[in-house]
C-alpha cells in the first residue's frame, strides 16, 4: 500500500470547516495507517495559527499524534534539488515572480521529499501539476478508496 501526506490546504479545509473537509476526514479514517506527516506542512500550519490556543490545537490535533518515523523532514538533499527544481523551472518557462514566493518553494520541498520518501502527495493545489514534470512527485486531487 501506498504511502501518503495530505498537503497543508487539506488540513486548512478540516480548520475552516470547508465542504470538503468531510472527504478528508474520511480519508484520515480509513487510511490512517498509511498516512504520514510532512514537517513543513505542520510549518506552514503553524505559521497561519494567530488565534489564541490555535498553535496548541493544531500541534495537538494534527501534529502530535505522528510518531517520528512518519514524518517527513526534508534533509540537505531535499533542500539542494529544490533549489535546483526552481532553476530549471524558470530557466524552461523564464523567470516569474511565482517561482520566488515562499509557498511555491515550500511546494517544490514537499514534492521533492515526498518523492524521495515514496509518499504520494494529496493536494488540491494545480501548481504540483507543473511541479511534478520537474520532480516527478506522485500526487492526486483525489481521495484513494479502499
């Protein structure tokens, strides 16, 4: 069975309540022993956490509950092909402002260790489609069945 990381807009769909959440919740529930963690999407959370309490929440609800051998944690490699994965992008398709933004490069590291991990990556963000002709990342915007 496939390894899996839900990306960090599916976690802000459960925060928020969004329609969709409920697919992801069900997901979490009948995958649970396939899913693993991304650092920097707990990151990424954190980052968007200003309410009082939300940071303990989300640490608590989202975070906590994964042991360290299912998390991700991007290493020197992961950074360096980012890096190399950002260069290629912009010198096929020239420079855009885009490529710069800190939330393209955190996809790029995701896509990146996830692939180096064999995780497959469930996202509903469009920009892994361009992303993964560079890295070659699996990824779907849609919940595997069992």
């Amino acid at each position: 069975m496939p390894r899996y990381v839900l990306d960090t807009r599916r976690y802000v769909d459960v925060l928020r309540g969004r329609p969709s959440a409920g697919a992801v919740l069900a997901f979490v529930r009948a995958f649970a022993d396939a899913l693993d963690f991304h650092a920097l999407v707990g990151a990424e959370l954190l980052v968007g956490a200003h309410a009082a309490g939300e940071p303990r929440a989300i640490r608590q609800r989202f975070i906590d509950p994964f042991k360290p051998a299912r998390v991700i944690v991007p290493d020197a490699a992961d950074l360096l092909r980012a890096g190399d994965v950002v260069r290629e992008m912009s010198g096929r398709r020239g420079p855009h402002p885009e490529l710069e933004r800190r939330a393209f490069w955190n996809d790029v590291l995701i896509a990146v260790s996830c692939r180096r991990r064999g995780a497959v990556l469930l996202t509903n963000d469009a920009d892994h489609a361009r992303i993964a002709e560079f890295v070659g990342h699996a990824w779907r915007a849609d919940f595997p069945s069992r």
